[in-house]
C-alpha cells in the first residue's frame, strides 16, 4: 500500500535588508500609455571633430605618477603575523604603541593597609587598588595641586574680631598648600596693629614689610626678597609686620601695594594676615587684590555674629562677588563653642558663602607659639587639608595678568 501526502509549497521569507534594496515591480496599465505620443530623435555626430579631438589626445603626453611614499612599508596585519618587510623600515616606525605590550604593565603598588598585605602576599600579583582612605587623600591631593595661569593669586584672611585664631587658620592654610604644592607660596603679615604671624615660625630673619618697602628699588631677584622673610618646614615663607607699634600703624595703603608687587613677581599664591580694622587702607588694597576671601569666625555667639556683620560690611561695599565666593572658617577652639549649636552658625553662612570649614581644637596650636606642621593632630590637618582644598577650588584657573 502506498500514501502519499501534498505538502504545501515551500515559502521563502524575504529577509529584511533585501527587502530594503528591492525595486517594487509594478505594473504599468496600457490605458496610462494610451495618451502618450511616441516618437524618435536621430543625433548626428560630425565625423571631422571626433579624428580632431582624436589628434589632440595623441599630442598629450602625460607625466607618470609620482610614487606614494609610505611611512609604513608592511602594514600592521602584516608585522602581526610576523612577515618581514621588504623595505628597511625608518626610526619612526618604533613607537610605544608598537613596541610596549600593555598587557606587561604593572599597575602602581597599592596604598591602604589591606590592598597593601593583599599585594605583597600575592607577590604583586593581585593588585586591588589603593584603599578608600588613600583615594581621598589623592583627591585632597589634586584639589590643592590645582594649576592656574595668569599671574598671582591673593587671598586675605580677615575677621573684625581679635583672638578668634585668624593668624593660626592663616599659619594652617599656607601650611597645608605649601606641603602639597610645588611652587612659591608666602603669607604677608598687614596686620597694623603688630601682628603675630612671623611668631608661627622659626624665625630666620628680622626683616619686616617695613624693610621690604624701604629697599624695594633693590629687590630685583628671588633671592634678594628671600633674605627678608621665614621659611618653615613645608616651605611657607612669612613676611612678618612691624614690631613698632608706631612703624605699624603708619603701614597703610601705598606701602601694602608695594609689597605685593614684590610678592607678584615671585609667589604663585599670597595669603594676607589682615588686621581687624576692616575701614584702614590697607584693608582697601588688600581687597581690591582679593581673588577670594576666607573669613574667620569663632564658636561664639558674639563671633558668629561679627563674621556675619562682616559680610554684611562688604556686600553692601562693592564686594558682593568675593563674599558669594568667600569661604568661613569656624575656629571651635574659641570659648564658649562647647554652649552654641554649631550647625545652626553652619546653617547661617551656608546661606551667604559658598563653603564652611570647622578647625577642631588642637593642644598644639593652643600655644599660640610655633606651629610644627607634622606634629599636628591627624584632625586638624585634614581641616586644614580641606581648608586649602576648598580656598583653591574657588580660584579662577586663567584670567588675565
């Protein structure tokens, strides 16, 4: 017995990217032709001007084509399966990206107690990256690293009150910038009622900004203005201020100016220490230099509120843009910190500047003597590591000289 099945023919399915390509076949309809007239047109060519023309190209002679010169005689598909090239190949050829095998390189030696034991256990084969911790201290790192052009950078610290720690927060920030940065840094003492900031180093010199001022027509070099100010161990350099109550109240605008113009001619960043009276002249100089500001304030109600009053003064005095860019820097050390809330003080400047920075209490600064950078509490360091951190995020990175 036999059976026999009628399968259904077979559909081929179109695939889509032909589907795209194809050109639709649509009929044409006689009666659209029905129309349509039909004729010819005969084109004659004059047999004369095509033997001309044929004459004219058998005059031409055609200069042969220059060689194509190759910085790569064999190309890279070639060297891969390790053919050798024909031609001697140029000194060009031998480039890192050629010769060094990425795969073969090592990764730098992790930072961090754990990736560190995980490294040397493993015999630098295991190599987990740096720890947290070491990833922040980096990030500090490069914000205090920032590069700027365009001339020096002035930054006064400044407070209407006196014995809140403005010259110790102005010792800390170039301190924390020094230890990181590479270029010149200097902290000015303008304080006219004999500031203290040459007391936060070991002083390797009597000279003060009087003496600066006094011999500025010599001052032609580097080292020349060198030999007028202290270095600590971070390589900050201070200009101390007069220790003649007298010579210092007579300190003013002009002679400021001169100082840092000198200071611009071989500091990338000049701090200066100001003094409380906040109408003197050379408080005028020193803001109008100003590219940000770092205001101090204390723990207290009273400080809290002079701070305040402080930016009050300079919005309304032409300075509105340097108090928005401005950075405060709460002393807790002051007394009567322990008494107020100190977030609700944060909560008040968060509305005005644009960053708030706590310096905790620290032994060693409360002295009021030299100040040992490393031998600072890890605390204090890292507020003052962010204090630095924060002033130079607020730079501007170009403007003009």
């Amino acid at each position: 017995m036999t059976v026999s099945i009628d399968l259904p023919a077979p559909v081929r399915t179109v695939p889509d990217d032909e589907l795209a390509v194809t050109i639709s076949d649509d009929p044409v309809s006689p009666e659209l032709l029905s129309g349509v007239d039909v004729s010819s047109l005969s084109i004659s060519m004059d047999s004369s001007l095509i033997e001309a023309s044929d004459d004219v190209v058998d005059d031409v002679e055609y200069a042969p084509l220059p060689a194509v010169a190759s910085d790569d005689p064999q190309s890279r598909r070639d060297r891969l399966r390790g053919e050798v090239s024909s031609t001697p190949e140029s000194a060009n050829m031998l480039t890192a990206d050629r010769l060094i095998d990425v795969k073969r390189r090592r990764r730098p030696a992790p930072e961090g107690g754990w990736p560190s034991f995980v490294y040397s256990a493993t015999l630098h084969l295991v190599n987990l990256g740096d720890s947290a911790k070491a990833r922040a201290r980096k990030e500090l790192d490069a914000r205090i690293d920032k590069q700027f052009e365009g001339g020096t950078r002035f930054v006064p610290v400044l407070t209407r009150k006196g014995g809140v720690g403005k010259t110790t927060i102005t010792s800390l920030l170039g301190m924390a910038l020094s230890d990181v940065r590479e270029d010149r840094i200097i902290a000015i003492d303008a304080n006219p009622d004999r500031g203290t900031l040459s007391e936060r180093v070991n002083k390797q010199t009597r000279s003060t900004v009087r003496d600066v001022v006094t011999h500025a027509a010599s001052i032609t070099s580097f080292n020349d203005f060198s030999q007028m100010v202290s270095r600590d161990e971070t390589r900050l350099d201070i200009l101390a201020s007069d220790t003649d109550p007298l010579l210092s109240e007579a300190f003013d605008e002009n002679d400021y100016n001169v100082v840092a113009d000198l200071a611009a001619r071989f500091y990338s960043i000049a701090l200066t220490d100001c003094g409380t009276g906040i109408v003197h002249s050379v408080m005028r100089a020193t803001l109008q230099r100003a590219d940000s500001l770092v205001i101090v304030s204390g723990g207290s109600v009273d400080e809290a509120r002079l701070a305040s009053e402080t930016l009050t003064w300079l919005e309304s005095n032409g300075y509105a843009d340097l108090v928005r860019n401005a950075v405060v820097a709460i002393n807790t050390a002051t007394q009567g910190t322990s008494l107020v809330k100190l977030d609700e003080i944060e909560s008040h400047f968060q509305s005005r500047v644009r960053e708030i920075v706590r310096i905790p209490y620290d032994p060693h600064l409360a002295a009021g003597s030299v100040i040992d950078y490393k031998n600072l509490r890890t605390l204090t360091k890292d507020a003052a590591r962010r204090l630095a951190a924060t002033v130079m995020d607020g730079l501007p990175s170009r403007r003009a000289d």
